[in-house]
C-alpha cells in the first residue's frame, strides 16, 4: 500500500496552503477592483463601520488642510454643525468637522490626539455633546490600528493596504450593496452625504426619542483628560451640550433629575480654564419640532444652532479677556 512520507504530505499541505493564500488574495484584488469600477466600493475598513470609515476616507481627502477650527465628536459633532455661516459670526476661516459616528467619549478623546498629531494649525476644537455620548467608555478608545490609519489618512499610504490588512469578504459585498445610495443620501436616516467641510446633514422631519440613554461614570475621567490634554497643547476646547428632547424626558425622565445630573457632572469635570462649556438647554431650539432624536437637529435648523453656539462662544472670549 503506498503512502505519503512526511516529508511528501508536509509539501502537499505548504502547496495546498499558499494556493489558498493566493486565492484569497486574488478574491480580495477582484473584489476591490470591481466594485470600484460599479461605484459600490465601500470606504477602507479601518472599522468595518460605514458611517466611522467614510469620515476617515474624507479626512485623507483633506489632509492638506490647515483648520483654524477643528469639530472633533460622535455624530451629534457631526451632524449638528453648519460651518457655512461661521465667517460672519465668528474669526475662524478655515473650519473642518472631523467627527465621525457612534463615539463615545473616550473614543472621542483618542481620536483627538490623534488629529492634533497631524493638524498643528488647530487651536480650537468644538465638540457637540449628548448623554448618549456618555453610555460607556471601557477600554482606552483606541478605534483602529494607529499606524494603519495615520499612514492611510495623512501619510499617503495606499487606501488598497488597508482593504487587504482587514479584508472582510462578507462585509465588504454587505455594505457594498448600500454604500452608493448611503452616499447620495437616498436613505435620510443612514445618509453618508458631507457638505464641504465634512459636516453631515440629517433631514427627517419626524421627531422621534428613540430609545433610554444609561450614562457611564467610567466617562467623566476621560472628559476631564481630555480637557487637561487640549490644555497642554494650548488648544481651547468648545464643549456644547445638546438640550434635552421633551419627548424624550417626558417618556425617560419627567422632571429631568438624570439629565440635570448629567449636565451638572460634565460641567465638574470641565474646570480646566481652556475649556469653555455652553449648555444648549438655555438656548433657542428646545422644543420637539427641531430634533430629528435626541442627540440631532434637523438640518434646516444646524445653522441657527451653529449662529448661537459661536455668539456664546465670542460672548464668553470677551469676558475671559476683560473686554
């Protein structure tokens, strides 16, 4: 009866082994390829999140940039901010909103060093804030392999390094199914549509308070190291905190006891003297008619939002200076 000898079966199983590399690989370069040629290429997956990975695709197309103002935060940063209007209410010209989505605050806080890295023009940095911002902070927020994404976003490295480094056949071909009308924002509720400075418009017009928020005391500590970063770096920070949604405290919290807790802890945690907190729930748009959920405005009102937090934000520089 005839057999392999060892060393027969362990060539067999190397050859057998690098064909399946090489099948994979090509899969991989087929894939990528084709889809880029239908326009359903999804963005490089440094987190395999749509909404995450095409804010980091429009980052390296800006990467030359020299923000004055950068807006670093979940999607209440991104979605909340109409830069358009800012040259007449306020002295920064050269606004970016770098937020992604789904960001919580120790996220947020990672992703910030990791900009200023790389945007030494930056000396002010606003971020829109919700409790849901607040719902858990476990680990150091680290989002994605550092060197893969500083090399992909700001280093020019090839956007095809990052497929291959995370190739996830089954996601990539899911998401590809989406990601063009995501992009033309045929679906308002997942619209991956960025106006010239990466802010990105919702347009429901139907309020609705989705879900109970659970906010992390784990959170806080990163709130107030971040704010002692920014302040090393000379950076003033903006913090805004969205008013809350009426229907929301009407069915999670009548009488706003969490909410006002939660406002009142952020505001502990913001003593850093660079740091400058503007509390939305005194400004104009409080009423349901404004929100598309808790943490957005419908679009048609991000600038008259946008307008007031920068009126704050100058009335608060006067008196800081004397003036």
């Amino acid at each position: 009866m005839n057999s392999l000898v060892p060393h027969d079966r362990y060539a067999r199983f190397t050859l057998i082994y690098f064909c399946c590399i090489g099948a994979f690989l090509i899969l991989g370069i087929a894939s990528v390829y084709a889809l880029g040629r239908m326009g359903h290429l999804p963005p490089p997956p440094l987190t395999a999140t749509s909404c995450i990975d095409e804010k980091f695709k429009f980052m390296r197309e800006h990467a030359d940039a020299e923000p004055d103002l950068l807006a670093i935060g979940s999607s209440v940063t991104w979605r909340n901010l109409d830069f358009s209007i800012l040259a007449a209410v306020s002295d920064f010209r050269q606004p970016l909103n770098g937020a992604p989505c789904y960001l919580h605050v120790h996220e947020t806080a990672w992703l910030t060093e990791l900009y200023l890295d790389h945007f030494p023009s930056v000396r002010t940095v606003v971020t829109v804030m919700a409790m849901r911002d607040f719902e858990s902070c476990q680990g150091d927020g680290q989002l994605f392999n550092a060197t893969l994404g500083e090399g992909m976003m700001f280093e020019g490295w090839p956007e095809w390094l990052v497929y291959f480094v995370n190739f996830r056949p089954l996601r990539l071909w899911r998401t590809a199914r989406n990601i063009k009308d995501m992009r033309a924002g045929a679906d308002p509720d997942s619209t991956l549509v960025m106006d010239q400075f990466g802010s990105g418009p919702l347009t429901m017009t139907t309020p609705d308070p989705r879900d109970d928020v659970e906010v992390s005391p784990q959170c806080y500590p990163h709130l107030q190291r971040m704010a002692q970063s920014l302040e090393r770096r000379h950076v003033r920070w903006v913090v805004v905190l969205m008013p809350p949604m009426p229907a929301w405290l009407d069915r999670y919290d009548p009488g706003g006891k969490r909410d006002a807790a939660w406002r009142a802890r952020v505001a502990a945690a913001l003593a850093a003297p660079n740091t400058v907190l503007i509390d939305a729930s005194n400004g104009p748009l409080r009423t349901d008619q404004y929100f598309v959920d808790p943490a957005h405005y419908n679009w048609r009102y991000a600038a008259s939002f946008t307008r007031w937090i920068f009126e704050q934000y100058a009335s608060a520089d006067a008196i800081a200076q004397g003036e």
